[in-house]
C-alpha cells in the first residue's frame, strides 16, 4: 500500500491538498519560489516522459519551452487579451516545432538523437537570439501588462503571487493528470516497449517511429505549456530559455528524482530549488553543492532519491 501510495495518483491528490492550503501560511518568498518550482516540474516531468519512459535523451528540450515562452509574449504584447486563447497558441506553436523536430530526430537513436536535438535546439536559440526584429534578440521580450484571468464574472490579476500559484498550481496538475492517463495507458505500455526492446516491438507490428514522434509531441506541448506559465510567472521571454543549459535543468531534476518515475522529476525540481536557495544563502557556487550532490546519488541512488523510496516500500509491503 505504502509503495502504490507513494508511485500513484494518491499521493497526487495528497499533494494537491497540500498545496491548495500553501499560500495560506507561506511568505510570499516561498510562494513565488513554490511557483516557479512547479513550473520547472511541468517541464521536467514533460522531459521524463521521453527520458524516463521512452529512452530518449533530449538535450534540446528547452527549445520548445522557449516556444511557448515567446509565443505567450508576443500574444499579450501585439494580439489580444485573450489569456485562454494565448495559451491554447503556446501549446499548439510547440506541438507544431516538436513534430517538425521529432520528425527527424526520431530516426536516430541514442547518441546521434541526443546530438540532433541538441543541434535544433540551438538553431532555436540562435533565431531567439538574432531575429531582434521580433524577439529583441538578447534583450529578450519584457511583458508590461498582462491579461486578466477570467473565470465567468470574476477576474483576477495575475500580478498577485497567490493567483499567479494557483493558477499555475491547476495547470500543473492538469498535465500531471493527463501524463498519468498517457503513461497508464496501452500508448503508455508502448513507450515503454521502445524503451526495453524496440526492436521486438516492431517485429509485433507497431512503428517505432510513430510512437516516438507522439511522444515527442507530447512532451513538447507540455514543454510549450511550462514557457507559457513561465513567461507570465517572469513577464518576459528571453532568449537563454531555449539555450542548451537550460535543457540541463530538466536532465538533473529527473536525474535527482529518478528517471522512469512518475513523481520523481517533480521531487528533482522540489530539492533543486531548495538547495539552490538554501546554498546561495551562503555562496554564489551553489553548482559546486549540487555536483558534489549528483555524485553520490548517480553512486548510491541509480533510481534517484523518489525512485529509491518508492522502490525501498515497495519491497519492504513486499514481506508482509
């Protein structure tokens, strides 16, 4: 019971209980901290879904976040104050980059597909960075008033920190929510599949391509979703959300939390976010922390810190 509480949708809803009732009590300090850490949640629970459970490593995922970023400004600056109708343009803008770039990517496998998103990521980049024109280049895109959230007659500013967590509180668990339905899913058994053995996989009939590249669509609307919240949450876009370092993020969350984990790129982000907090109190080389960091749990964790709890429990309601 401990091991399926802790992997599942359980401690999902507990998590959501808890976090309804956080701004409640919170500083706003750590609401905003709160906020952007689920944001980077999304992100790297996205990222998961093809490291995690179709064994791609993507090091241009950032890209697409980028997408979504700069889409979500360049709507509320030129287009409109439709807040819905920007966000259903960020999601859709990414989905459509991540077909074209998963179209050739999926192609390759292992290395060669990390080298190849890593290479349209950075064409992504450089456009943001030199088409001044339309992205203000490395100046980035600043958003000096944002739309009002409406909710039938009510409307709320998202200039408040606590509408601005709910808010991205509620989209975070709306894609947790559909990553659960995708991954528990026959689709989802599939992933997997390409994961262990691609090759038997085809032999059963199915196109190994095709499931890759929805994957890879999947998980680049989730990614344009997690720019949106981000460029609202920062109000602007800048050019360094699609730089390859950014892509790290992801990577050494899921890596933290364990890979192949639902929740586990969630509790990456959680300690990443801590820790850079709590060291930078301190030091400004709080990276230094977090390699020194990575190297025993990459040692002694290979199912990362949730992965390994949830593995622990679920061994131990094994012998009773």
């Amino acid at each position: 019971m401990a091991h399926r509480f802790l992997s599942g949708l359980p401690f999902g809803l507990a998590l959501a209980g808890l976090l309804l009732a956080y701004p409640l009590f919170a500083p706003i300090y750590w609401v905003l901290l709160a906020t952007e850490t689920l944001i980077m949640a999304l992100f790297a629970m996205s990222f998961n879904l093809l490291f995690g459970y179709t064994g791609l490593l993507s090091f241009g995922h950032a890209g697409f976040l980028g997408v979504g970023a700069y889409v979500a400004a360049l709507g509320m600056i030129h287009y409109g104050s439709s807040l819905w109708l920007i966000l259903l343009a960020c999601v859709l803008s990414a989905n459509l980059v991540a077909f074209s770039v998963g179209f050739l990517c999926v192609r390759r496998d292992e290395i060669f597909f990390a080298m190849l998103s890593l290479a349209f990521g950075m064409m992504l980049y450089t456009l943001a960075h030199n088409w001044r024109e339309v992205t203000g280049g490395s100046d980035g895109l600043p958003v000096f008033s944002m739309p009002s959230l409406s909710l039938g007659p009510w409307k709320f500013s998202l200039c408040s920190p606590s509408v601005m967590f709910y808010f991205t509180l509620f989209w975070f668990l709306m894609g947790a929510l559909f990553l659960w339905s995708v991954v528990r899913s026959p689709f989802g058994l599939m992933l997997q599949a390409v994961r262990e053995n691609k090759q038997r996989l085809s032999f059963s009939g199915a196109d190994v391509k095709v499931v890759r590249l929805v994957a890879f669509v999947i998980a680049g609307g989730l990614a344009g979703l997690a720019g949106f919240l981000l460029c609202l949450f920062n109000r602007m876009a800048a050019p360094d959300m699609l730089h390859w370092s950014f892509s790290a993020r992801p990577v050494l969350m899921t890596i933290l939390g364990g890979a192949g984990t639902f929740w586990g790129p969630a509790v990456g982000s959680a300690i990443f976010f801590v820790l850079e907090h709590w060291v930078t109190a301190f030091t400004e080389n709080w990276m230094i922390v977090l390699g020194s960091l990575l190297i025993p749990v990459v040692l002694f964790f290979p199912r990362g810190i949730w992965g390994t709890l949830t593995h622990v429990f679920g061994e131990r309601t094994k012998r009773f």
